[in-house]
C-alpha cells in the first residue's frame, strides 16, 4: 500500500512539473526571426491558469493560460532590429538570445521548394556553381526554420526544426529558392530575413490545404473520398500489412549497407526504400501535410509565403487552379492577416523538347492554370518556362539562383515597392489584320527580345482549328504572327507545350509564359 501510494505522488509530482514548465511553440527559439511591423503573436504550454509574460525589446505582455494549458499573446510591433533576448516567463524563465525582428516568409511546395544549395546526402539536390554558393553564403541575418516531414491525418499542435543562422556551414541545407530569395531581399532592404520552410518532395497541393477548406469545393470531394478509401483499407488491414513492411525494410537496409559497402559510395543515387504503406505519411493524399507542417505554424506573423509546386499534380490538373485558389485562400484565412503576398514559380521546362505547334499534356494544363491563379489578388508568379537550360530531363532544374532572383523582382516591385520590372511580357489582346495575328503585351520593360535574334515557340490556325508552326517578328511593343499554311488565322498560342521552344522576353531578362488567344 505504502508503495503504490509512493508512485502515485512521484508520478503526480513529475507530471506536474512538466505542465508546469512554460514552454513555447518550437519556433520561439535561439536565432528567430520576428515579423517587423505588425503585432507578434508568441504562444506555448503552461500549467492550466500559470500567469505567462513574454518581453522583447523593451516591451512586456503578460496573460494567463486557459483550462487546457494553452496561452497565446501578442507583442506590440516593432521596426526591424536586433540582436534582442526574448524572454518568456511563469513558474520557470526562459530565455532566448540572438533574436532579430525583420521579414518572414512562409516556403512551401514540393521538391523544387525542398531542394537545398548543396548536394549533401541527397544526390538531386546542389545548385549551379554549388562551391562558390556556399563558400560565400555569410549572411548571418538570414535564418532559416526548416520544418521536419511530419504529415499527420489529424491536426498537430507543434511541429519539429529550429532556427539557423546563415553561414558557409550551414547553408548546404537551407532551401535554395528560399535562401536566394532571401539574400535578394536582403541585399535591397538590409534588414534581417527569416525564412519558414515547410516543403517537402513529390507533395500535391491538396496535402497542404485544411480538410475543412476541402470540404467546402465539390470539385475537390473526389481526392477526399479517395484518401478515405485508402484509410479505411489501411486500418482494417494494418495488421498484416505492416509486419509485412518492417520485413522489407530489414532486408532493404541490409542490401543498401552491403551495395554501399562494396561500391565505397553513400553519396551517389539510392535505390528507393520500401513506401511504408501508412496513408496518412504519403505526401499525396490531402490535408496530412497541412495537419502537421502548417497549422502548428499559425499564427506566426508572416510577411508573405513562396510557393513552388505543381510537377505532382498531373492527376488532377484539370482541378488545379481551384486546388490553388482553395490553398491561398484558406491560408489567408487562418492568418487572419488578411491577403498576404502568395508568390509562386510557374513550372519549368522539362522533358523531350516538342517536336509539334501544339501538344497538349497534362502539366501544360498545371502551367495554364497558373497562368489563370494570376486573377488571385496580392499574387505573383515567376516564369521559369527555361530555366532548365540544356539539362530538360532533370525535373529539379539547378539554376534556383535565378528563380530566387525573379521571386525576389516580384517582391521588391509589388510588397516593398520599388520601381523596378518584375515580369516577362504578359500576353493582352490581339487583333486580326488580313493574314496576321498581332499581338499585344503588357510588361514590355525596355523591350521586347527574342532569343538568339528569332521567335520560336509560336502556333497558329486557321478556322479548320489545325495548328501549324507559325513564323513570328517583333514590331515594336507587339508581336505579328502568320503563317505560310493559313490565310485566314483566327488563333495563336505560343510554347504550349511541357518543354517548348521558349523564345519571347523583355530586355530585363524576364520570360513570356504560355498563352493562347482562344479558349477551346
């Protein structure tokens, strides 16, 4: 008796130790970024009813947690600056040094977002001229929060990472969109950059968007009822399938070490590990990602987010653009800060190069719906329709330097206002003229430019609706398209295709994206 009544007062005395110890979410850390200009939420875990204050800077805001725990409070805004200890107190003091108040994005998508400065340990990542990137990556006011694979079917309260501070030791595995954009920014606006990264490779778009939101869009219940049917199999079968699973991956390992062994290489292409069959950690399915790397995330003040994705949701292409208008929307909303900036890569080139006027695939459906996403308020999209240079057959295109370039035109004309082109020439209008199509452009720049001195990549069409290749001349801001075959053109389009002969850009460097003047 006298022993059983000992453990229950060591147990009781241990769990009340560790609910009474404030501890905040895990972005409050050594070397955060806080957004400048805004009030800043801080929020954590305490003992039920524990009197919490938060100071920064001069400042202090004390609440009490609720019933549960839980607590939240709000800072007063402040300019950028640094470096301040942010201290957080109750029963216990913590103390945090190091920490910088600036610009924070939220990066996210799949393996493009995912793919780091420098090879590492995983052999598709690495950018161009990766030595010299990251021997001059000292930037120690960009810090980077990179959030773990933590898919979850239901809503996480926290999420795993820590804050990082820019140097030539630790950018090898920073995002590389999200570092060069960084570095962009900061070299204009010389203020500290704090960049959330929650990515991860071959995700869809619909895994990072809220199950409600879902809910809400008909259009969408079908990838709903698809990952329920996969759920629903996975539990009434996971007793079989999982002792299965750790089988195969025994041997996989086994085999692996042995190969590398041999070889005397662990840096080199893997072969792919067994797919643990759980439903809820494939990145495919909806809602699990946003479960486990979003919602933990909100509301951490944020300036904005970068988004690139797209390549993984050839299945649902023709659902795409609502898929997207669904996702920013719904960030939007949980923010509650109201339309924050949403910037987003448009596909690059990848593939064989077309060989015809036209084909139309299913990732040209992706990019068109991109293209459309643009009528998004507080939106912006960097056109990547060359980036992959001679290298098309590699989906993960090594020149990220220049969409983190062009990411960071978009933000420097239309968040920080600078008086500067963001954009490639963007399809207007055209009108028929005898045999000719002319067409109209806004975002000329300085100029319209073609590639190599001529314009490639252009369709056209008669009424029989059969595209030919068409022959293109620039004519000042506009683009006068004919050809040999039809008299009587009625349409245009131009590089639709996954890999076309992209041609078209302004003398600031910037690449036309697809278009198409009909709407077949």
């Amino acid at each position: 008796m006298k022993k059983n009544t000992f453990l229950l007062l060591f147990c009781l005395i241990i769990t009340t130790s560790l609910f009474a110890d404030v501890k905040p979410a895990a972005l409050f850390c050594e070397h955060m970024v806080l957004q400048r200009g805004v009030e800043i939420p801080v929020w954590g875990k305490a003992w039920p009813k524990e009197s919490v204050s938060v100071s920064l800077n001069g400042t202090s805001v004390t609440v009490k947690a609720d019933a549960s725990g839980n607590w939240m409070l709000k800072l007063p805004k402040q300019k950028a600056g640094g470096p301040y200890k942010l201290e957080i107190a109750g029963d216990n003091i913590i103390t945090f040094n190091d920490v910088y108040v600036g610009e924070v994005w939220l990066c996210s998508g799949q393996s493009n977002m995912d793919m780091t400065v420098a090879k590492e340990d995983r052999y598709w990542c690495g950018v161009n001229n990766e030595a010299e990137e990251v021997a001059n990556a000292n930037y120690p006011q960009i810090r980077v929060f990179d959030v773990d694979f933590t898919p979850s079917n239901s809503l996480k309260e926290d999420v795993v990472g820590k804050w990082e501070v820019c140097s030539p030791q630790t950018v090898g595995h920073f995002s590389a969109v999200a570092y060069f954009f960084a570095r962009e920014i900061y070299k204009k606006l010389n203020i500290p950059m704090g960049m959330v990264t929650s990515a991860f490779g071959a995700s869809t778009a619909e895994t990072w968007i809220s199950k409600e939101a879902m809910e809400a869009h008909p259009n969408l219940k079908p990838l709903l009822d698809s990952y329920a049917q996969k759920w629903n199999v996975f539990t009434a079968d996971s007793a079989m399938i999982m002792p299965k699973y750790r089988e195969d991956v025994a041997k996989f390992k086994g085999d692996l070490a042995a190969a590398q062994a041999a070889a005397g290489d662990v840096t080199s292409k893997k072969p792919k590990a067994p797919k643990n069959p759980d439903p809820e950690l494939d990145q495919h399915n909806p809602y699990v990602c946003y479960n486990g790397m979003i919602a933990p995330l909100i509301p951490y003040a944020i300036k904005g987010a970068l988004w690139y994705q797209g390549e993984s949701n050839g299945p649902s292409a023709k659902n795409y653009r609502e898929i997207m208008e669904t996702l920013i929307t719904d960030w939007r909303t949980r923010w509650a800060q109201g339309n924050f900036p949403f910037l987003y890569v448009q596909l690059a080139n990848y593939g064989k190069p077309m060989t015809e006027p036209v084909k139309h695939e299913a990732l040209m459906t992706v990019r068109e719906a991109q293209v459309q996403n643009l009528s998004i308020p507080n939106t912006g999209m960097a056109v990547a329709i060359e980036n992959a240079g001679d290298q098309p057959t590699n989906i993960h295109p090594k020149n990220k330097q220049a969409i983190g370039y062009r990411l960071g035109l978009i933000a420097r004309a239309k968040v920080y206002g600078e008086r500067v082109e963001y954009s490639g020439p963007m399809y207007k209008n055209y009108k028929i003229k005898k045999n000719t199509i002319v067409l109209t452009f806004d975002h000329v720049g300085k100029g319209l430019l073609a590639k190599d001195e001529k314009l490639t990549g252009f369709a056209i069409c008669g009424e029989d609706k059969k595209w030919v290749f068409a022959d293109a001349v620039i004519a000042g801001k506009k683009v006068i398209v004919s050809g040999k075959e039809v008299e009587k053109p009625v349409a245009v389009r131009y590089c639709w295709g996954v890999n076309p002969p992209a041609s078209l850009s302004n003398k600031d460097g910037l690449w036309t994206p697809n278009f198409r003047t009909d709407n077949w």
